[in-house]
C-alpha cells in the first residue's frame, strides 16, 4: 500500500482576499475602502491539495517558500488540513510570494508576487516520494521556470513507478501559451484546464474544437466552465455536468476545487460522468465561503447537496494494490 494517493506539485503563496462589489482601484492616492478582507490558503497547487484531503485522498505536496511569515502560515495551514507539507523546501535566500485577489461575487481580478514560485525544481520531488505516491498533479505549469524544462522527465519518472498523471496549466502570464507543452502532454492522463485555457492551449475558437484536439493529445480532459458547470471528453465518452446553485461569497479557488473532485473519482475509476458530476459539484460548493478552502466539502456533503438522481458510484480505489 503506497502512503499517498496523490502528490500535488506547484506553487505554494497566500491569497489577500478583498471583496466589495466594485473593486475598481482609484489611483491618484485616493483611498477606496472595500467590505471585506481576508488572508487566505492560496495558489492553485495548494488549494487543490487541501481540496483532495478534505475529500479524504491522502495527499502530499512539494513546493518551496521562503522563511518568512507567509512561508510559515502556508505550510503550518496546509498541514491544519491534512496535506503533508513535509517535503517542501524552505529557501531563507527567497520570500514566499502572495496574491492580491480583487473578488466580486461573479468574478475576480488577481495580482500576484511570484516570489519563490518559479525556484521550484524537478529535483526538489525525491524519487522515494514517487514511489510512496498513486498519482502525480502539477499546478501552475506556466509559473514554474526552473521545473518547466524538466517536468516532462519528472512525469516520466513518476510514471516510470507506476503513478498517473494529471497537469493543471492554469493561466499563463506571458501570453504564449507553450513552454514545452509538446514535450510533456505524452506523459499526461488527466488535463483540466478552464474555458479560456483550453481555447488557448488548443488554438480553437470553440469549446467543442478545443475539446477535440486536446483530447487527441491526452487521454482525458475536464473542462472548468465556471457558473456553466464543467464538459469532459475521454476517448468516445462525453459528459457534460451543469454547477450546483450555490449563494456564491468568493469564487476563488472554485476551479482547483473542481480538480480535487475529479482526481478523487478518476483515481478510484469512477466514471467519466460521476467524475465530472463531483469536480462540478466540489467547485460550486467551495464558493459559499470567502478564500479558496474554507468552504471546500467533504464527501459526505456533497451527497448530501446532489439531487437524489446524481447517485456516485461507492467509494473504492483505482488499484487496491496501489
């Protein structure tokens, strides 16, 4: 039995959540005041991880921060909720970034400090780790500069183990929408992009081409809609799954949710469908609350806030064995 079911990679920095409804800055040194802010769990990589462990996958992460307060709140934060933090790097020659989230109700503006994010390496994932894990995500690809050129080897080691395989590319700040892309999708099981990402990714204007060469690249792709729910492809097998009407508070975080709940039965070999009725299911939940992991649900609750008629498949894992 491997100790993990998943070892997430990526970026690890809090998110400065302000909300109000009009969120537009007054520069000029004029002072706007907003109704809320919080100092949150953030980057995508760590919100899905804390999203996979609430769902009960046993989940470890490897990032890097620097060591400073922002540093310590995330990795004591993430290990509050379960997540094994203990192979993350603390570089005392970096400073963990941070992002300023400007959150309405339907939408949301971030701005970010990369800090130690783009120092993340290949060679920070031991190999023991591999293979003590059941399968492999990588958030925020296109922020990570030093692990970029060697992910495609670091899937092959992971597969090399018998680990699948699952990338989130999140948005990609410079606008070209490669960094070795080409080398590393071999390599990959499971993508799941957002609406904007997988039109991007795929050069297509419409969802249905998108869907359609990503998926000639990958095996399975889970598209992120936002308040339209999700659409996946794998093979012949579509589903197509509409959100849960939730009091949405923040919708921060709601797409890396949505990854947490469609790993969570894509690796117990849920169906397509029953994948994508969970990760649409998780994501809209997750909005009920300010940040990206106070709200996230538990098994149970989503159960619970499905209509009788969503009935998921019994709890079991992909290979006993693994």
């Amino acid at each position: 039995m491997r100790r993990f079911d998943l070892l997430v990679v990526g970026e690890i920095n809090p998110d400065l959540i302000l909300r109000d409804d009009d969120l537009t800055p007054a520069f000029g040194q004029a002072e706007k005041l907003v109704d809320d802010a919080d100092l949150e769990i953030g980057s995508s990589a760590a919100i899905m991880a804390c999203g996979a462990a609430r769902l009960g996958l046993r989940t470890a992460f490897v990032g890097v921060v620097g060591d400073d307060p922002f540093g310590r709140y995330m990795l004591d934060a993430m290990a509050h909720r379960g997540v094994d933090v203990g192979a993350c790097r603390v570089d005392p020659a970096l400073r963990t970034g941070v992002s300023v989230i400007l959150s309405r109700p339907a939408d949301r503006a971030i701005l970010t400090f990369p800090g130690a994010i783009p120092a993340l390496r290949a060679a920070d994932v031991p190999d023991a780790l591999l293979a003590d894990s059941a399968h492999l995500h990588l958030g925020s690809y296109f922020l990570l500069d030093a692990l970029r050129p060697d992910a495609p080897a670091l899937f092959e080691r992971a597969r090399a183990r018998g680990l699948t395989t699952s990338l989130d590319t999140n948005f990609d700040p410079s606008g070209t929408w490669d960094g070795g892309l080409e080398r590393l999708l071999p390599w990959v099981d499971v993508l799941l992009p957002n609406e904007t990402e997988a039109l991007r990714l795929s050069g297509e204007l419409e969802l249905g081409a998108a869907l359609q060469v990503l998926s000639r690249r990958v095996g399975t792709v889970a598209v992120k809609r936002g308040p339209d729910g999700g659409e996946a492809w794998s093979g012949r097998d579509r589903a197509r799954r509409s959100a849960l009407a939730v009091d949405a508070v923040d919708t921060t975080g709601a797409g890396d949710s949505f990854d947490a709940g469609f790993l969570y039965g894509w690796t117990r070999g849920w169906p397509l469908a029953a994948c994508l009725t969970l990760g649409t299911a998780c994501g809209s939940l997750s909005t009920r609350a300010a940040g990206g992991t106070a709200a996230q649900p538990t098994l149970q609750d989503v159960r619970r806030a499905l209509p009788a008629s969503a009935d998921l498949p019994d709890d079991r894992p992909r290979d006993a064995d693994a």
